[in-house]
C-alpha cells in the first residue's frame, strides 16, 4: 500500500499547491455585479481581453387488426421465452466473467499478455462526490495494441453555483488522446498520451493542446493498480490527476480511488484568473477484453 499512499499524498499536494486564492468567480463563469464592482471600477478603462469561444407531428399508425391468440397458446409462448432469457443471461454472465485478458485461471500461454496483450479494447464509467458538493463522473473508451492506441474521455462536473444563487453549474471536459506504450510487459504498462482537450464552461468554451502519462500495474492476483495524469498547458490550465485499484474478474472491472483536479481560466472570461480545486473519491465499472 506504500505506492498508494504516495501517490494520494502527491496528488493532494499537487491539489493544495496549485489551489486559488482568492478566485473572483468558478472556470469560465462571469462574475455578478455584486462579486466584480471593485474590479470593475479600477479596470472600467483598462482594454478588456477576450476569448474566441469555439463556438414533425406524430403519425398515430395503429394497427387496428385484432390479433389476439388463444390463451394456450400464449402460455405456451411465455414459458419458451423465458427459459431462453434465463439461458443467454447465464451465457453472457459466463462470458464477461470468464473471457478477457486478465481473467483470473488464464492458460500458461495467455498469462504472460495480461497487459501486453496484442489487442486490448476497455470502455467503462466511474465517479463519485467532490469537495465544493455535486459530484463527477466519467466515460472512457480505448483500443490499443501492443505499443500504440487511442484513449477517449468525457467527463461531466455539476457543481453549486459559487454566487448562492439557486440553481447548479456544469461544466463539461473531454480528452482524445493517441497512446503509446513505452513499457509494455506481462505485469505493467506504463503510457505516454498526447492529443486534444476541451473545457465547455458556463460562459466560455476551450480547445487546447493535451498530454498524459497512465499506468497499469499487478500488484497481486487480478488486483491492479492504476495511476493517470493529464496536463492542458494553454489557453486555459487543467491538471486532473488520479490513482485507484483495480480487481480484474475475467472482462469486468471494478475500480474505486481518489481524484484530483486544478482548473483556471488564466482570465478569458473577466480578465480575473478563476481557479477551482476539486477532489474526491470515485468508484467505476467497467469491462476490459
């Protein structure tokens, strides 16, 4: 547990050193009169910057033809339908559990692909609460091979407004990255991300440069852990950094960790730099082949 309780330390630092001061409004919302009178006065001549944001009736068909079986047969009908609802749930239970790269009985031949399997597709969604209240969550697609893949994140924030005004504010992120490999061995994969991210705000919307670095690590068994930070230098600033672990039965994932995010606005909005610091625990599903 020392990797764990290293990484949860780092990533709290990292959430504490990089914090706000005292920000004027959240990421990417304009501040009210009430928040900005002060500033504006003083900047009322001051040249304002901005951001370039990126700115049938129904056909009522009914069949009236009556179709209407004889009870027996119906009956009949019912039981046959459900002993095969029963037969292929069983089935797919049997397949997510069984099949999979890191299924927990694999063959001495396939042991030693658990994460350097020559093709790995992995799709699933977690999330959990956050410091200021509300919460996030996350949905993740990615295919890689041995050495190269593509990542795909979107992640949704719904916060309470920070002016105590009724009402919630969202904001919405996404991730596409291109992977590569540069540890890829039976017990570990250790990745390199670069690619595009987006930040959709309350009042602005971001397109910027993104890189990352992710980690895949047994530990014991199907137990894994897993590590993952991402970077967006400009025009806005995000760092979102998280460390979990993983139990791996056949396809199924389950996963639960802590999280940490940094936002900042670096002044698009009001041309006061909006900062916001969140973090939490999360859990997740999801399935990996």
């Amino acid at each position: 547990m020392f990797p764990i309780r290293t990484l949860l330390c780092a990533l709290l630092a990292l959430a504490l050193g990089l914090g706000p001061t005292a920000a004027e409004a959240r990421f990417g919302k304009r501040s009210r009169p009430s928040q900005s009178d002060s500033n504006r006065d003083r900047d009322r001549d001051d040249k304002e910057h901005g951001a370039s944001a990126i700115g049938s009736d129904d056909d009522d068909d009914d069949d009236d033809a009556p179709r209407r079986p004889s009870r027996r047969r119906s009956s009949s009908n019912r039981r046959h339908v459900s002993g095969g609802s029963s037969t292929v749930t069983v089935s797919w239970l049997s397949y997510l559990f069984i099949t999979g790269n890191h299924r927990m009985g694999v063959s001495p031949e396939l042991r030693g692909e658990r994460h350097a399997a020559a093709v790995s597709f992995r799709v699933g969604i977690q999330g959990g609460p956050l410091n200021e209240g509300g919460g996030g969550a996350d949905l993740f697609l990615g295919l890689e091979g041995r050495r190269f893949g593509v990542d795909l994140r979107l992640t949704g924030l719904g916060l309470p407004t920070d002016d105590g005004t009724s009402g919630s504010d969202s904001i919405t992120l996404t991730q596409s990255h291109l992977t590569w490999a540069l540890i890829s061995h039976e017990r570990a994969r250790l990745r390199a991300e670069a690619g595009v991210s987006t930040a959709h705000a309350p009042d602005i919307t971001f397109v910027g440069p993104s890189f990352g670095a992710s980690l895949e690590a047994c530990i014991i068994g199907p137990l894994d852990l897993e590590a993952r930070l991402q970077v967006t230098p400009f025009p806005y600033r995000q760092v979102d950094a998280n460390a979990a672990l993983a139990l791996k039965l056949g396809a199924v994932v389950l996963r639960g960790g802590y999280r940490g995010m940094v936002l900042d606005d670096a002044g698009y909005v009001d041309g006061v730099s909006n900062v916001d610091t969140f973090h939490g625990p999360f859990l997740g599903l999801g399935l990996t082949y």
